[in-house]
C-alpha cells in the first residue's frame, strides 16, 4: 500500500526530527550533565565566571615552595565554600596541567561500596561554563586494576566532583579530567589504590580531593561540645590541618579515629595523602579556613571548610649540587669495581653545600633490585667526603658479599644519594610521619635504621614501618612500643640519577 504523498510530506520531516532527537540522546548519555547548576552555583555562565573570577581576584597570594601537585579543596554551595576554594585555586594562576586526577566521593551512597568509582561510558563532565573531556585511557586503564570498577548509579546526582569543575575551568582552561568517587577502602586498599594512580601523578597533573570538613549540630548527629563552639570547631580544624600540613596519613587517620570529627570526604583525603606519601611526600598549606557558622552567626549547625595546597619538599641543595654529588658517586662507583684509584677530588671547586658536614646514604639499584646500601648517620665530614666513602662502601656491602657489583653492570647501575637532617630523638612513636621521617631504634646493644623511601615506596602504615625498623635491628617487632626503646628521626633530601 502506497501512502499519499500529502501525508508523507507531513510524517517524513517528523521522523527524520524523531530520529535526529534520538541520536542526540543517545550522544548526550556519554556527557555527564551539570546536575547541580542553578541550586548549588549559579546555572548561568556569566554570572557563575563572575563570581568565581572576583573571588580568584580577591584571594591573597600565598609563597609557596614550588609548583602545586596537589589541593584539598570544599565542595558545599558556593555561597558558603567558594571563597576558601578560591583562595586554594588562586594558588595555580600561571600553571598549567594537562590532567586532574579528582577525588571524591557519594553523598547518598558513602559507605555502601567499597573501592573507588571510575566512570566507564562518560566522555565528559557539563558545567554551565562548557564540557571537561574525561581522560578516557587512564580510566580505562584503572578499570582493569583491583578496586577500581564502575558504579554509574552513585554518581547521579552528586556533588563533590562537579562543584570543582567551574574552579578548574577557570583558573587552568584546558585540561583532561579523571574522576573518582572513592569508597569504603582499609588501609591496604588505600595504598594498593594509591599505588594504582602513581604512573599517573607526574609534572602534568594535578591531584585535587574534595571534602568539607567538621560538620557539627544535630542535622549532622555531632554535638561533642555545647559552649564555646567557635573556638572548639578552629580547636578541630587546627590538630586536622596540623597532619595534614605534614602529609601525615597515619596522623589524619588517628584525628579522625580519636575525635569522630564528621569531615566527609576523609576518604578521598586518605588517598590523597597516600599518593603524595609515595611519591616522597609534600609540604601543606592552609589557604583558607571558615565556617558557615560564622557567615550566618548561628552556631546551631556549622560547617567547617579548609582549602590546603601540597608543594614539593624544600631541599637545600640546588640542582648544580646534586649533580656534583651524583657524578662524583657514579665515577667513584666505577673505579671501585673496575679496582682502579678513586678519582681525586679538589675541594676548592666544589660548591660550598657539599663542602659543609653532611651525613649521606649511597644506594645502588640494578633494575629496581638493590645491589647495595650502606651510610652514615652523623655528620662527622663534608658532604663530598661521605659520599665518596659511602660509594665505596655501598659496592662492598656485606649483604651481597658473594655476589658483589661487577664492572659489566655499570651502565645498568642507578645511583641514589639520601642527604640527611640531623636526627631528633622521638618524645613517642606517633611522632613518625610515613613519607617524611626515617627512623632508627636501639634497644639492648641493637640498633637498625631505614631510609624515609624505604616506607613511602612500599606504602607501609607507620607501625608496618616501626615493626619493619625493629626487624632490621634484630629486635623483636614490638620493641618500638617499648619504654627503654629509643627512638630516632630524621629526613632525608632524596635525589638519584635520571632512569
């Protein structure tokens, strides 16, 4: 049966507007829509880019000691949690990354899944100030890894991504997204978690977690003071960005254990300081803090918000030093294998870094299996001079006494110098910082040391690293919490050849 033309010409433009309707539905499924626009931020562009640019003009510069590689920033309405966010991104005016590793978590869903969601089908993010493309290979990468899977449903609706994004968009442009909303995880699900995300967090990105903080009044079930509520919740948000400054993983964790403080996203915040703990650790800052207490004047219910931003550790020695370090290690490795005389040094041409006392652990790699180890931890010589001897000394090392470096490995050798601090003896164990601290023991006549790296590497909690120090002593593995045991801390400026 043919129909009349007069009824095809009406019915053939409705279906073809039928079927284009559908084929852009079917493409919008692959684009996350701004589901919080208009109720949590404005939902118009101009008026979202002038808030945000405003509050970006009004925050204080801070002096931080490098390029950011990580920030701890709220998510609440913007009315409340913008200008401390503001005043965290602010610190990334001039940088730029090509990605954003975003950590946050399920509101209606916390507790319910363990392990982290990674979204599957999305291609990108909406926001009223355009779409953020999601980095889709390193997403389907960590879909292949343990404790990585996609939970589409916990993310309908949520906030703790979404409200970062105009920020981001912003203050950097351009920039590919990886978006995570992270479970229930244990201690060793966060450090397989984080250690997942490591090949990732090069120069090029940037690693933010999103988290309110003390949520305190009845709409939160937390009353745990009734007088003087302002000074109490400064009182909680002080001892948390005091670990947090530290990139203190353990000490975050006992914050929140001892004091139940109701901060939300503590979960992505752990792996966070995980990540940062792996990759050598970090120094925090606080950008900003406020309540909304103090913006409404009713402490009835009250949120706390922090912005803090991670920089690499401050050394002390500059690059030109390190390098002279380095050659000076490879060239007496080298003759001390081949059995050839040690190359002479002339003090006068060094810098005066490496002239001044200094004590040094030399390590040699071959392929990531070490080939020896051996320092000193007082600092009884120059710098130079320690690291020398300690070369010499790391190819003889009695651990690898039948099997010692042999010239043939040379080229596969990697070289690594750890500068330490002076040591400190420790008031109580919990004074050890995993990713910061390196830790020596005596007790008895024993005595054992390891390396900060040595920890932070192997994503050790600080009691695995304590019992792991005890281990190295010879000393049974819960000599640390014992009252005659001594222990000591110190840091180490850690830097090896390139690999």
């Amino acid at each position: 049966m043919r129909l009349p033309r007069s009824i095809l010409a009406v019915y053939l433009p409705i279906c073809v507007l039928a079927l284009m309707v559908a084929t852009a539905c079917a493409a919008d499924t692959t684009v996350r829509p701004a589901a919080c626009a208009g109720t949590w931020y404005p939902g118009d562009p101009a008026a979202l880019t002038k808030q945000i640019d405003e509050l970006l003009s009004a925050a204080a510069p801070l002096d931080l000691c490098g390029r950011p590689l990580a920030m701890i920033s709220p998510h609440a309405g913007y009315r409340f949690s913008a200008p401390v966010a503001c005043a965290g991104y602010a610190c990334l005016r001039g940088q730029s990354y090509q990605r954003v590793i975003l950590l946050g978590f399920s509101h209606r869903n916390a507790g319910r899944y363990r392990g982290i969601d990674v979204p599957k089908e999305l291609t990108a993010y909406a926001t009223p100030l355009g779409e953020v493309p999601i980095d889709r290979a390193v997403c389907d990468e960590l879909l292949n890894k343990p404790f990585f899977s996609s939970i589409p449903a916990i993310d309908e609706g949520e906030h703790s991504l979404e409200l970062q994004l105009p920020f981001l968009q912003r203050i950097l442009g351009k920039f590919a997204l990886v978006p995570l909303l992270v479970g229930q995880m244990t201690d060793a699900d966060c450090t397989a978690a984080a250690q997942a995300l490591l090949p990732y967090l090069d120069e090029n990105t940037l690693l933010v977690a999103s988290s309110d903080f003390t949520h305190f009044g009845p709409n939160y079930g937390y009353l745990p003071f009734k007088e003087n509520v302002r000074d109490k919740l400064r009182e909680l948000a002080d001892a948390a960005a005091a670990a947090l400054r530290l990139c203190d993983y353990d000490g975050f964790a006992e914050h929140v254990a001892r004091t139940h403080d109701t901060i939300c996203g503590r979960g992505p915040i752990l792996l966070l300081l995980r990540a940062l703990a792996m990759r050598g650790g970090a120094d925090g800052v606080c950008a900003a803090c406020d309540t909304s207490g103090r913006m409404t004047g009713d402490w009835t219910n009250s949120v706390t918000y922090q912005s803090l931003v991670f920089t690499p550790r401050k050394g002390t020695l500059g690059e030109a030093e390190r390098a002279e370090l380095l050659r000076l290690a490879r060239q007496t490795v080298a003759a001390t294998v081949k059995k050839e005389p040690l190359p002479k040094v002339e003090p006068e041409k060094l810098p005066a870094a490496v002239r001044a006392d200094g004590a040094c652990f030399v390590t040699l790699q071959n392929k990531g299996e070490l080939r020896g180890c051996i320092g000193n931890m007082l600092a009884d010589g120059p710098l130079f001079e320690s690291v020398a001897q300690n070369a010499v000394r790391a190819c003889h090392d009695s651990r690898f006494l039948h099997n010692p470096v042999t010239p043939e490995e040379l080229e596969q050798l990697h070289i690594e110098i750890s500068y330490l601090t002076p040591m400190k003896r420790a008031a109580s164990p919990s004074e050890v910082v995993v990713g910061r601290h390196g830790i020596m023991i005596a007790l008895g006549g024993r005595r054992g040391v390891l390396l900060p790296q040595v920890a932070y590497e192997r994503g050790w909690t600080r009691e695995e690293f304590l019992k792991q120090v005890c281990y190295k002593a010879g000393l049974p593995v819960d000599s640390w919490n014992k009252p005659e045991a001594e222990l000591y801390l110190f840091e180490a400026e850690v830097f090896g050849e390139p690999k």
